[in-house]
C-alpha cells in the first residue's frame, strides 16, 4: 500500500478534536474527510476516525482499512506529518 499526497487541516477544539485529513491510496484511490482525535491517555499519539453517512437511523461505514496492520502504518504516517506541521 503506497499512501501519498497527504494534506493534513489542523483546527482548534477543547474536545480532542485536531485536524482533519486526505491522503491518495496507490496513485489513484482519493480518501478524504478523515478525523484526526488526540488519544486520551497517551499523550502526543493519535486515532483516526474514517467517514460514516447515517441514513434512517443506520450507520454505513464509507471507507476504511480492512487490517489493523494498514490502520496503524497510516495512522504513523498521519501522526508524523501532523506534527511537522
């Protein structure tokens, strides 16, 4: 899995809330809309929140990583891309 052409949008909130984030899947799979959470009792580390739509009270999971092993290398990548910044 080759992740590129991320952009990261840091915001200000009191609810863990830190940025939003887009990233390009394997040159062509566009992901975007992404929430980046502070974990809340590991300081400085991250957990990203992929797009839901709720339609008639049902929750559709839009997009996400099947394997935990793909969760956590792009959470690494999110995480030390947020921090350049």
């Amino acid at each position: 899995m080759m992740i590129s052409e991320i952009q990261i949008k840091k915001v200000n909130s009191d609810k863990g809330l830190l940025g939003f984030c887009s990233f390009v899947v394997d040159g062509w799979f566009y992901v975007g809309n992404v929430a980046i959470f502070s974990r809340r009792y590991k300081e400085g580390e991250i957990r990203l929140v992929f797009p839901e739509k709720r339609v008639k009270g049902k929750l559709f999971k839009l997009c996400y990583p099947k394997l935990s092993d793909s969760y956590f290398e792009l959470e690494k990548l999110i995480k030390d891309n947020f921090y350049k910044i």
